[in-house]
C-alpha cells in the first residue's frame, strides 16, 4: 500500500468515508475552502508541498437537476471537467497515482443486462452525466496512473443521500410515490471505499472499475426496502418516470458490473447496516 495520501474532499458523503477508513496512514485530507481543485495554481502548490503517493478526488458537483440551469452549468463543467483534468497533469508531473471517481449516469442506460467496465455505450442525458464523462476524458488525457471508478446511487454517513431523504419525508407525509422504472445498484460509501482501497493496495491494472454493491433494484423498491428495515409506516406508490417530470433525465438502466474485482455484498445488506448505524 502506497503510504502518503491526499484526500480532496474531505466533508462530502465519500470523502468523509475515506477519511475515516484512512485515519491511521499518512493522509494530508483538504476539503473545497483548502483546496479549489478548478485554479490550476492552487492545485499544482498543494500537490507539490505534499508529495503524495495517492492523490483521492471525492470532490465533485453532484447537483444533478440543478446543472440543467446555466447559471449552474459552468459551475458543473468546471468541478467535474476542469478539476479532474488538473489533478491529472499534477499527477503526472509528481508521479502520483489518481484515483478520480464518476458515475453510472455516464451510460445510454438501454443495456437491460448492464455495463460492464469497458463499455463504450455511453449516452449522458443530462448535463451532469456529460460532465462527469467528460471528466474520465480528461484524467484519461493527462495521467497514465490513474483508477477511474464508476460508483452508483451512493448512501453513507457524513451527507445527504436518497435514504435519509426519504426517512425525512415519511416522518413529514405518510403517502409517498416513487419511480419504478429507473434501474441501479444501491452502494454504500463503507463498501465502495474499501473496495478502492483494496485496488491500491493490490497495485491492480490502472483504467476503469466498477465497485458497486450488487444486486439490481428500483427505486420504488429501494425505498419499500428502506421504509422495512427501519419499521417505517408509509404507503408508498409506484410512479412512472414521464409522471414525474425532473429537469435532468436520468438512465433507464444504469447498473454497472464489477468483473474485474471481487464483488461486494448485496445492498440489502449494507442498507441494514447503515441504518443501524443511524439509530
């Protein structure tokens, strides 16, 4: 295992779970205030004083519908976009391994069968989905030692997430409806973490990975699960997505397949951990 890390990101829903799985290596861990990953100066004198080994990214714009706005647009590109191709080349020019994190989003999500870590049927939607693809670009352009890892419908502690979302609205309206026609793998931040840094440690081939908690669900029955796990009285009503219209389209069917690590636990699983790790 590499022994000097830099963690950016440091507060968000993956960060905060690294940081906590990292606390006992040499970690220098900034979050957004210490370290703008979209000013090219800034990141060059960080990677510079630090000299990691590892350079983690778990900074990034996730606001989905909002980057459907352009006032929000720029802001996106530049986080997902510029960021990443920074911390590339700084990689590069100190010899630092990149581990750059994106998205299932990223894919047409027509594939019933799923995604494998080599496809190349990407069809981004929405303007987040293109930003993080584009994002995989640029690492892919300016680093030759770099792990970019595809996670999808993420939940941990440390940030908001659909499970806290949805334990939030049950306690405030007992009738809910949710999609059922969106296809993914549930994956939680404890799992997806010590998946990654399992393939530091075992020096495995840099490119794509998929390190996703298995099992395939909607979210109609990702909340149902949810809602049973935590003795949750709700009625919940299954919607089709174009009766629940959102300013970004999401993928049909994102599921990503890990075929090149050993696979994760089934998300019922983690799910029943991390919300008994909420009570």
């Amino acid at each position: 295992m590499p022994h000097k890390f830099l963690l950016i990101g440091k507060s968000g829903l993956l960060g905060s779970s690294f940081a906590k799985a990292l606390n006992h290596k040499e970690l220098v861990a900034l979050d957004s205030s210490q370290l703008d990953i979209t000013n090219w100066e800034n990141v060059v004198r960080v990677v510079h004083e630090v000299k990691p080994d590892v350079i983690i990214n778990c900074a990034g714009y996730n606001q989905v519908d909002a980057a459907e706005a352009v006032l929000e647009l720029g802001k996106c590109n530049a986080v997902n976009v510029l960021g990443p191709e920074n911390l590339a080349k700084a990689a590069q020019a100190n010899d630092a391994i990149l581990v750059q994190f994106s998205s299932d989003y990223v894919f047409d999500g027509r594939n019933v069968e799923g995604y494998n870590e080599e496809s190349t049927q990407f069809g981004p939607e929405s303007n987040y989905a293109k930003s993080k693809l584009a994002g995989e670009k640029a690492v892919i352009a300016n680093a030759n030692k770099f792990y970019i890892i595809r996670l999808s419908w993420l939940f941990g502690l440390g940030g908001q997430n659909f499970v806290t979302t949805m334990l939030k609205i049950v306690d405030e309206k007992a009738n809910l409806t949710v999609v059922d026609d969106q296809f993914g793998k549930p994956t939680f931040t404890v799992d997806a973490v010590a998946a990654t840094l399992g393939l530091i440690a075992d020096g495995a081939e840099f490119g794509n990975y998929h390190l996703v908690n298995e099992g395939v669900t909607s979210w109609y029955d990702f909340a149902k699960k949810i809602f049973a796990l935590s003795a949750k009285n709700a009625s919940v009503s299954a919607v089709s997505s174009d009766k629940f219209q959102r300013p970004a389209k999401r993928p049909t069917n994102s599921a990503l397949l890990n075929t090149k690590r050993p696979t994760l636990r089934h998300w019922e699983s983690a799910l029943a951990e991390y919300l008994n790790s909420l009570s």
